[in-house]
C-alpha cells in the first residue's frame, strides 16, 4: 500500500551516518537520501515495526511546516523510517543547554507560534496527538520549531497502558477518563509553554508523579515561570481550566501569540 503511494525508499540511495538520539525503539541516526540530510529512525522490534508502520500511513497524509516531515520508509531488517534532518535536536536539550543569555525572549515565543501553527493543523485534521511537550518538538537548522511523534503517539498510548501516560503533560480528563481531546492537547501545550518560557524546566519542579495528579485535580497550577510575562502566563493558566470546553482551541492560541508577538 505504501510502496504503491511512493513512500517506500530505495535502500541503496540511503547513507547511514552518525547517531544521533536514542528512541523507545532503536536509534536515530543522521544520513542522507539523494545527497539530502535526512534522520532515520530504525524500528527494530518486528511486532512494534507493523504498528509503525501501520501509523505511518497517516504520517503520509500530513504535511505542515511545523510538523516533521517523514520523507519515506525503507523495509529491510525491521523498519526504517527517514524523516527531514532536525539539526539542533530536541527543544529541551536545545534550552537548556543555550539557556537565557543566547535564546532571547522572541525567539521562545516564535517557538511557541510554531508549536500553536502545527497543532492548530492537526486540529482541524482532528487529530489527537496525546503526547505533546518539549521533548517532542524538535528544531531545525534556521531554528525552526517542529512538532515530532504525531501519528505514532496513537498507537503507544493505548487506553489501558494508563501507567505510561506522560502525568505531567496529560489533561486531567484524559488521565481519569481516558477523555483525549485536541483540547486535551491544548492542555499540554500550557505545559510546553510553561517548559518553553523557563528554558526546559520540569514542570512541577521538585513534585513527585503523584502528587501532582492528586494536586492538579484538586485545583493546584503551576506558578509562572521566572520573568515571564504576565500575558503569557495568563495564556497558559487559561490551557489549564478544569472545563475542556473552556480552554482555547489551537486557532485562538496561535491567533493570540501573534498578536502577543507584534504588541
Ligand atoms: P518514540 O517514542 O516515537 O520512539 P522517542 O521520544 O523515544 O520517540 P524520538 O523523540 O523520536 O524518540 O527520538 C529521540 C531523539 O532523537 C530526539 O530527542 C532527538 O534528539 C533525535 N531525533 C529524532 N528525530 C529526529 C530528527 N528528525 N532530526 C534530528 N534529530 C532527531
């Protein structure tokens, strides 16, 4: 079926170069495709390979600039899925290790409208993307923030793997209710935010897995981030209401942060 489409790759025009990362899966490694940088990200679990696969498919039908861009698949030994090259790694390696004095407050906030174009895409492909947060965004050459792992979060996270949900990212209705939502993910990005804005903190800092669930449902929110500004933190409190119907959608969210951006 992929073949068929064009997204089988032809191993022979593929170089395999240095790794890069380390996955759930296997590794990352930096190559090129036609003379193209590219990541490959290597499956090596057959069993885990078909569910990656069987994902990919919708990866396929998703195209934004905010979004990384998986560029093909190759089949030999297990599954190789090569994507567009993200060259300065994931967000909060890329925070922290530049911190304050190199990454100027525009700079987070033009991360942050990245970050709101892509998921207001995924939105209107009402996609769910159930794993959103720093580490999953990833940044390009021209600093360039891209959403990474969409499409595949689906299969990880299964409704009864509640233990491997991401706590400290994860909405309160879809941690009780397994109720996951684009307003769920709305959710997780005031969490991003709050990630972006104190330079790839953890959040909840010094608070254990569990208090925090305990803590979030009983009304507990993060305080603002060091030297943020008033509306932004405003912005992330407003992810955070106990109403999903009462949070923001992404289109709102990035409508905001342009206008935060040009004041
Ligand atoms: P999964 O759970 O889907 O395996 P993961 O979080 O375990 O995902 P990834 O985030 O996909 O693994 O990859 C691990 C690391 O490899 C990332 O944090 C990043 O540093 C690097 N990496 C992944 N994809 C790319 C890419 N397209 N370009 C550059 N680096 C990448």
């Amino acid at each position: 079926e992929l073949a068929k489409a064009g997204w089988l790759l032809n191993v022979q025009l593929l170089t395999f170069g240095e790794k890069i990362g380390e996955g759930e899966f296997g590794d990352v490694l930096k190559g090129s495709y036609m003379g193209q940088p590219v990541a490959i990200k290597n499956i090596k679990c057959d069993v885990t390979a078909k569910n990656f696969l069987a994902e990919t498919t919708t990866m396929t039908q998703l195209k934004h600039k905010n979004l990384v861009n998986l560029l093909g698949v190759v089949l030999n030994n297990g599954l190789y899925l090569v994507m567009e090259l993200m060259s300065k790694g994931n967000l909060v390696n890329y925070l922290r290790s530049r911190g304050r004095s190199s990454v100027l407050p525009w700079q987070l906030l033009q991360f942050s409208l990245n970050i709101a174009q892509g998921m207001e895409y995924l939105e209107e492909k009402r996609l769910v993307h159930r794993d959103l947060a720093a580490r999953n965004i990833l940044v390009s050459e021209n600093d360039e923030a891209k959403i990474s792992d969409f499409g595949l979060s689906k299969s990880k996270l299964l409704p009864e793997d509640v233990t491997k949900l991401p706590i400290k990212w994860t909405a309160p209705e879809a941690l009780q209710h397994n109720k996951f939502s684009s307003r769920s993910d709305v959710w997780s990005f005031g969490i991003l935010l709050w990630e972006i804005f104190s330079y790839g903190r953890t959040p909840y800092p010094k608070m254990s897995v569990r208090d925090v669930a305990e803590k979030v449902q009983n009304g507990y929110r993060m305080d603002a981030p060091e030297n943020c500004q008033p509306v932004l933190y405003t912005l992330m409190k407003s992810c955070w209401e106990d109403d999903p119907g009462k949070r923001p959608s992404f289109k709102k969210l990035r409508e905001k942060l342009e206008k935060i951006k040009t004041a």
